[in-house]
C-alpha cells in the first residue's frame, strides 16, 4: 500500500493543475504585484485549505453541503468572486518609467493579500466539497488511523502550497518581460475570468437548492 504521505502529494499535485479563480489571483498578483505579494496570497490560500480540512474532519462540511445553508454559502461566495472581479478588472497598473518598475506608492499591505487569498478560496464551496470528498474517501481507507490521515493531508497542503509558490516565482520570473498593455490585460482577463466564476456559482447553488 502507497503511504499515506505520498498519497497525499498525488492528490496535491492533481489539484496544482486545477483551474480556477484563486489560482488566476495568484498569478494576477505575482505578475502586477511581484514575489512578495504573491507568497502571501499563496499563503492565505493554504490557510484557508487548512481550515477547511479541519472542518471537513469535524464534519462541518457535511452541514454546509445541505439545503438553504448551500444556497447561501453559494450565493455569499459567488457574490465576493464577482467584488474581487470588477475591482480586478477596473484597476490600472502603473509602470514608473524611470526604472519600469511597478509603482510601489499605495499599494495594498500584506494583509491585505492574506485576506484576499484566504477568502477567495475560502467562499468557492466547490473547494469545501472537494475536500469533504477527499476526507470521506481517506475515512474508508484510513477509518479513525489520525496519524495516516494527518500525514496524507499533510502531503496534499504542503504539495498545494508548494506549487501555488512556484507558480508564483514562475509569474514573477516573466513580469520584466510584459509591456503595460500587456499587464493591464492580465488584469482585465483575470477580472472578467473572476465575474464568471462567480456568476456560474450563484447559478449552480439556485438550481441545486
């Protein structure tokens, strides 16, 4: 039998490559915002992974996955996606000509951006799913052995983080390499991509309840 630990990783890796808007966040701050910004969002992303993990293995997962406490979950996170979108969308990133860096003057604190990372994938309930049906496949598995479940979590967050950081860096890498307009059309993607993620949830907790 494969250990539990890398198990994990597997699954962490299965989930690296998954689409969706906190991901899109991540690499639209690590381009506009640099490494730093970019670290700290990744943060707050497996922050709130971890929460729900710890949820999900008190079963609160299981309550929000049931009637009107769906619907409102899914209306409350499609409704910050599509916030997170139109302010995306409708931010201007300015580029100092002198050294064509980004302009460092009022930008965002730190955190600000472990919030953001910690809300925009906290508020998606598909992830909440995700990781419930993770915790009940494992359950079978494992049963009540915490030390495999633990370890085989462990590996999936460490892996997610991992590669949320290193997409980071890549993302970073190749912000010297894009033109204002390119930058400025990340964003605008991004935003749009954020407004749609949030419509599509909005419509798919109404017609589930």
């Amino acid at each position: 039998m494969i250990h539990p630990l890398f198990e994990g990783i597997f699954i962490g890796l299965t989930m690296a490559v998954m689409l969706g808007p906190a991901l899109f966040a991540l690499l639209q701050t690590s381009i506009t915002r640099g490494t730093k910004a970019g670290v700290i969002l990744a943060f707050g992303i497996f922050l709130s992974d971890f929460f729900i993990v710890v949820m999900s293995y008190l079963g609160a997962a299981q309550l929000l996955s049931q009637g009107k406490k769906s619907l409102v979950v899914g209306l409350i996170g499609g409704t910050i996606l599509i916030i997170y979108g139109i302010v995306t969308f409708t931010r201007k990133v300015h580029i100092q000509d002198s050294n064509n860096l980004l302009e460092q003057q009022r930008l965002p604190g730190p955190l600000t951006y472990l919030i953001k990372g910690f809300f925009l994938n906290f508020a998606n309930p598909f992830v909440w799913f995700f990781w419930f049906t993770v915790m009940m496949g494992i359950s079978g598995t494992y049963g009540s052995e915490f030390s495999a479940v633990s370890s085989l979590f462990g590996g999936v967050l460490i892996t997610i983080f991992s590669t949320d950081v290193l997409k980071v860096f890549i993302a970073s890498s190749i912000k010297k390499y894009l033109t204002l307009k390119i930058l400025n059309l990340v964003n605008y993607v991004v935003g749009v991509l954020l407004v749609i993620f949030g419509i599509i949830l909005i419509i798919r907790s109404t017609i589930t309840f």
